[in-house]
C-alpha cells in the first residue's frame, strides 16, 4: 500500500491505519481491519492461517509494483552532492 501511495501521490504515506483505509476496499479492507482488530486486542497469538484474500492483494501488488518501477526511467547522472550536503548539514557534520 505504501510503494503503491508512493507511486500514485509522491508523497509518504501515513499511518497504516489510515493508509488500508484509503487503500484498500471491499474483503481486503474487511480482512486487514479484522487482523488489526485482534493484534490489537489479543497477545501474540503464534502461527495463524494464512488469509487468502490479504496473500492474493499482496502478490498481486507485488508484481504490479515492481512493473511500475520498472516502468520509471533511471537518471545514472543524479547529482547527489546537494543532498549529500545537506544531509551532513542536518546531522550536524557541516556548517
């Protein structure tokens, strides 16, 4: 959900909770909210049954992500100084 946010809205996305909510829709979102729902309110429980509906979203998210960054084109002449730059500037390296 988070590449796939990434991808669509530039931006980070938020927290998981509202990003299944935005992301997702119909048995999914059923499926994600009630596993929340019970790693919230439960211990760790061990090993559970894998959750079709959650395992077919995430292969096919996987596959169609990877074809979409695939799909970008690489830039091999990025200038990395100004954010090396001001990486070291923000963790107190340089002035």
């Amino acid at each position: 959900m988070a590449c796939r946010w990434i991808l669509d809205k530039q931006t980070p996305p938020m927290l998981f909770s509202e990003l299944a909510n935005a992301s997702l829709d119909g048995k999914v979102a059923s499926a994600v909210n009630e596993l929340l729902r019970l790693k919230k309110e439960t211990s760790e429980l061990g090993l559970a049954p894998r959750i079709e509906v959650i395992n077919e979203y995430l292969e096919a998210s996987i596959e169609e992500i990877d074809q979409r960054i695939q799909a970008i084109p690489s830039s091999k002449n990025a200038a990395w100084d100004e954010l090396n730059t001001l990486f070291l500037k923000v963790i107190g390296l340089e002035g």
